[in-house]
C-alpha cells in the first residue's frame, strides 16, 4: 500500500512509450480534473542520452575532476559505463503528466564530495546529479544549492594558549571590535542615548523630501526610525566616542544636519517590492536568477537583506496563509495502483501466431546486454530490422536506467533510429570517391585523407559459419544492402548449435581458373587507348581586334550575319500568299531555329577542373568517316540519342574513292520569288 502512494516531492518513474526507458521526475502538484482524472505537475530531469554530445563530453570531464578531488577508488569499465546511467541532470523545466503513467519511486540526490561513486551502483532505483541542464539555452551548469562539505571547507582551530601565555597574532588584522560590553557606561545612559538616536531619525526623515511622501504621517517616521539600522547606528557611535555621550551626540547631529539612516526596506520602491514577490514566486530563493531576470539595477547584497526584512512584514504573512489554504485544496497523495498490462515489445512463445507482438523472431538469439541465451521472457529491442532482443532482467535495467548493462555499438543504433538521416548513408568524402566525376588523382587523395586501410581477415569459423547459417545471414539480401548491420552474436550462436550436427563430408569447391599476370598485362596494354598526334606547323595569327569588333558590330545590330544578307544578298525567302517564312536546310524555319543570345552582363559558369570526367580520345579510321557518311541525318542523330545502342548499317551505295557516296545531290533551295505559288485544284 505504502509502496503505490505517491506524495508531492517524491521521484518516480513515468512511461511515455513502451519501448524507450522510463522518464525520471519530481511531483511538484497533484491536481484533479474536471473529469475526475489526476494529473501530476513534475520537475524535468533528463539522462544522458537526452543531451547532445558535445554536452556528454563536458559532463564527462566534470566527472573525471570529481573524481581526482574526492579521490574515489578505482573502477572497472563496465562500473564505468553503469554509473553514467545513474547520473541526471536537474532542470527547471516544468511538464504535466496523467498519474496513471507512473511506474515506480526512486531517489534521486545531489552529489557530494563526501559519497563514493560505487555506492549508487549497489542500490536499486538510486540516481544523483550535479549538473543543471537548461533545454532551451543547451547549456550545463552547476548545481547553486552545492553543500560545502569536507577538510577544505572547515575552520581551523588554533592551539590552545597555555596559562601565562600571550597571544602574538596582530588582532587588528584578525577582528575589528564593534562593542565593548566592559563599558564605563551604564544599561540606563545607554537605553537614554538609543531614544535620543531614534528622535533625531524622525526628525531627519521630517527634512527629507523622499522620505516625507513614502511615510507621509508622524507614526510611519517613527516606526522607520525605530528600526535596527538607527539602533546599529547609535551604538557604532558610542564606539567610536570612547563611550563618551556628549561626543556621541555631537556627532549625530553634524553641521549638514541630523544623520539619517535608511535600511533595504526603507530604499526599495512599491513597485520594486512587487517585482521581488513574482520573482520570488518563481524562481524562489535563486538571488542571482532574481537580480538578472527581475532587478537588475539592485545588487546581490541589497536582493539578499530585503528578502530577510521582506519576512518581517505582514506581506510575508499574508503570502503564507493564502499558500497553505492553496495546499489544503489540492491533493497531498494519490495512490497509483501497480501496472500489470503486457508490454507490446514482448516476445509470445512459440506456436502463436506469427507477427504479433514480436512473434515470429529466429531460434537461437541471445540477450544484447549479457548474451545469455536462457530467460523465461524476452522482449524485443532495437531496429526491427536487426531483430535484437533482451532478457526479463536486462529489459527491466534497460526501462529504468536507460542503458545496457556491458557497452555495445547497438546502444547507439536504438538511440539514433527515430532521427532523419539514415546510418546507410555516405559521407560527403566518400561521396565524391564514388563519383565519375572525380579524377583518379583526387580520389586518391581523398582516399589518403579521409580514410583509413583495413583489412578484414576472416577466421575459419566466420566461413563456415557463411555456409552453415546461410538462412540466418541472408547473403543476397546482405550484398544488397550493404548499409544494414548484421547481428553477428545471432549467427554465433546459430553456428554454434548447428555445427555438430553437420556434415562430416567436406564441401565442394569449384576451383578457379586464373591466368597469369603477364597475359592480363598483354590484354591490357593492347585495350590502352591511343594518344592524339598534335599537327605541327606554323600558328595562324589572329588579330584580336578585328574579332572583338565583329562580335560587337554583331551584337548592336541583333541580327545575324545570314539573317541581314551579307555581300548584298538577301536569305532566301518562300512566300505563300502573303506571309513569308526563312527557308532552312533542316525543314524547319530560321526563326524558330534561333536562340535568343544572353544578356550583356551575364557570366559563364567556370567548370572546375577536379569535377571533369576523365579525358577520353576517340580516333576515327577512314572505314569509320566513311560510314557516318554512309548515315542519313535522322539516323545519325537517333543514334547521338542512345550511344548505348548498336548501329545497323543498311548496305546502300557504294563509296566514293575520296570517301563520299555516289548518292544523287540534294535538289537545291527553291529561288526565291515575288510572286504567289497558286495551287490549282
């Protein structure tokens, strides 16, 4: 009964999802529903697979100076890797949660230097933290509310001086003596002189203008200067006077006027009392988050001595009352009852039926985090794909701890399954090794810097186990898709059962013909591609200014050179009726064949160098250029379309000595004419 009832300040467990470990948090509020159901109002704690790694790593080293400072005893890696599931990161995050998703108490406490770290791992359900995450900002801090505990934070004490020994030390470097209560004066010339301070307040906050409108009446002076600021003053003065009156009320009263001494309380506005409440409200006794949010213009000290004035006041009471008649209206307790419902990740038993609930995984799987192969329940785990499962112990250390109990590469799959970006995917370097774009020479180079040469060397019992296992390991399918890990500890243990029960009789292997290396040289050298012989002669000078000025002359006019009929020829022209068309060669109009030239200020992409194909020379024979020659137009370019495939060659007229058929010439241009061609019927 004690166990299922859940009060406020408890830490308890919460599941949001039947797969993903429990949610740690603490009940701040329990507050009933309109219709009847409980919800929890809870202080966010986060684990460290909430955070990023960069923060990991920053947690990782206030780890590591924790442990040098408090001289913590040594551990074992696996210690190691539990006891990063027992760390939690407070924060002041703020959620509400139904009830009915809790699943359990912990305890959860802020690390000191005095607790040993082994300590946490032979206790169940027991967390700590020193760090604070804050979701919004992604940043850790430390904890504020640390308790100073141990030999650096304790007060030494002398030694005792023996009878008839003096003290040497400089005692006005040590202390400053405030009060002497050896005084020559007595209890009644002192209570005499503390009247008279007072007196001289109230007079003081008469002449001051500020003080006259915060305490407009004669009662609210009074009161003001009753405080322990004019008390603390006055009796500073008798001090510094020797204890002599006449002097002490000399001073109080200077040739400016009377002194006037003001306390927090005092100094603070209206306005500036009412930021404190909701700032008080909210972040509670956090001065250093109230000055920076609320008061900024107020100095920590100031923040500090209002809230203990603020205390005094019937503000503070009234603040009191009306949160304890807030906390009799809502819930103290709430009882859960125990949550006895399967978990849909558990594995029915064999003889169900296949696909429900994790049914149908293979025989022979063993447990992810202690590689047993016995339990009497398991519970699948990780990708689907992988088909991992876990043991009844390890899924309950897994729901609570958010971790595995030995470190495995597949605790980092399950954590990144539900983001975006595949692990199948290839890094922007191996991206660019795998292009045809890249030249050999860049590839090579990043191969060498962004990669690393392994060798993977296989044992006998990895190939028999290929041959063994071959329904469990799935090579095709594997081959296809290469991203995708394979569960090796599955095919072991398959292997492992299936391996007495074999064969005896060794396996046929069909050997390989190779042949040797210097016919593989030969054929390669003779498929070497041939290299272009550069024409010598004499380089035809080019007078850049003459090609300058017609490119330009070209432009202004917007025509081109057969458009506006060079040499006073016009472009032949065929009308039909009165309309008038560009005759062209290819059956289509000049007009349309056109392209309208880019502007003026436009530039030309620049190819980079690195990203061009590899050069590759093409050298053409006579037999060649007579052949697309031999090509009609429409063939020639079918065939531009689709190089991949063969050409068909049909036998037509035979060739010219010089490589030209003897096919009829082409019939030329019709002339142009003034006159419409009249088609008779």
């Amino acid at each position: 009964m004690a166990a299922n009832m859940y009060r406020v300040g408890d830490y308890v467990y919460f599941e949001n999802s039947s797969s993903n470990p429990y949610l740690v948090r603490r009940i701040e509020e329990l507050n009933k529903t309109a219709n009847g159901n409980v919800e929890a109002k809870v202080v966010c704690l986060f684990r460290r697979r909430d955070i990023s790694s960069s923060l990991n790593s920053l947690a990782d080293s206030n780890a590591r100076e924790f442990e040098e400072e408090s001289k913590q005893p040594p551990m074992t890696e696996q210690q190691r890797h539990q006891l990063k599931h027992r760390e939690l990161f407070l924060s002041r995050q703020f959620e509400s949660l139904p009830a009915t998703h809790i699943r359990g108490k912990c305890s959860v406490t802020l690390l000191n230097e005095t607790d040993i770290l082994g300590q946490y791992l032979e206790k169940e359900d027991c967390f700590f933290y020193s760090l604070v995450f804050d979701p919004v900002q992604k940043t850790l801090l430390a904890d504020q509310g640390e308790i100073r505990v141990g030999c650096k934070y304790q007060a030494e004490i002398p030694e005792r001086l023996a009878e008839g020994e003096s003290d040497n030390r400089n005692q006005q470097k040590m202390e400053m003596k405030v009060w002497d209560p050896d005084n020559p004066l007595t209890d009644r010339q002192i209570d005499q002189f503390l009247v008279v301070a007072r007196a001289v307040g109230t007079f003081a906050r008469a002449l001051d203008c500020s003080s006259s409108i915060r305490q407009p009446s004669l009662h609210m002076s009074a009161a003001a200067a009753s405080r322990d600021i004019t008390l603390f003053h006055a009796m500073d003065t008798l001090q510094r006077n020797g204890y002599d009156l006449a002097r002490a009320m000399a001073t109080l009263v200077p040739q400016g006027g009377p002194v006037l001494c003001r306390d927090e309380m005092e100094e603070w506005s209206a306005s500036e009392a009412m930021l404190f409440e909701e700032a008080l409200e909210k972040y509670g006794k956090d001065f250093n988050d109230i000055r920076q949010d609320f008061l900024p213009w107020k100095s920590l000290a100031s923040i500090v001595q209002f809230y203990y004035m603020w205390k005094t006041t019937d503000r503070y009471i009234q603040q009191k009352r009306l949160k304890a008649a807030e906390a009799d209206s809502k819930l103290k307790q709430v009882y859960i009852p125990t949550y006895t419902k399967p978990n849909p990740n558990q594995i029915i038993s064999v003889g169900s039926k296949p696909g429900v609930n994790g049914a149908g995984f293979q025989k022979g799987l063993s447990c992810e985090s202690c590689h047993t192969s016995q339990s009497p329940q398991w519970y699948a785990w990780g990708p689907p794909n992988m088909q991992c499962r876990l043991c009844a112990s390890c899924w309950i250390y897994w729901k609570k701890y958010g971790g595995l109990k030995t470190p495995t590469q597949l605790e980092g799959v399950t954590r990144s399954a539900s983001e975006p970006h595949s692990r199948g995917h290839l890094s922007r370097p191996e991206a660019q090794s795998l292009s045809p774009y890249t030249t050999s020479a860049s590839r090579a180079k990043l191969l060498a810097k962004n990669r690393q040469t392994f060798l993977l060397q296989t044992t006998r019992l990895t190939r028999l186990s290929r041959r063994l296992c071959r329904d469990v390991l799935q090579p095709r399918r594997a081959a296809r898709r290469p991203y995708a890990p394979i569960n090796a500890n599955a095919i072991k243990a398959e292997c492992s059962i299936r391996l007495p029960k074999a064969a005896k009789a060794p396996l046929k292997i069909h050997p390989l013909t190779r042949l040797p290396l210097a016919a593989i040289v030969k054929e390669l050298a003779a498929q070497a591609p041939l290299k272009p012989k550069t024409p010598r002669g004499t380089k035809t000078p080019i007078n850049r200014n003459q090609l300058s000025q017609s490119r330009g002359l070209a432009g202004l006019g917007g025509k081109r050179g057969y458009e506006a009929g060079g040499d006073g020829h016009r472009a032949p022209r065929m009308r039909v009726g009165t309309a008038a068309l560009p005759f062209s060669a290819n059956g289509r109009p000049l007009a349309a064949a056109l392209r309208p030239a880019p502007p003026p200020g436009t530039k030309r992409q620049k190819l980079n160098p690195a990203d061009a194909p590899n050069p590759v020379v093409f050298v053409a024979t006579k037999d060649t250029r007579a052949l697309r020659k031999a090509l009609t137009h429409l063939e020639l370019r079918r065939a531009a379309r689709r190089p991949n495939l063969p050409l068909k060659v049909k036998p037509g007229l035979p060739l010219r000595p010089g490589g030209g058929s003897l096919a009829p010439p082409a019939p030329p241009h019709p002339a142009s004419t003034s006159e419409p061609i009249v088609l008779e019927d």
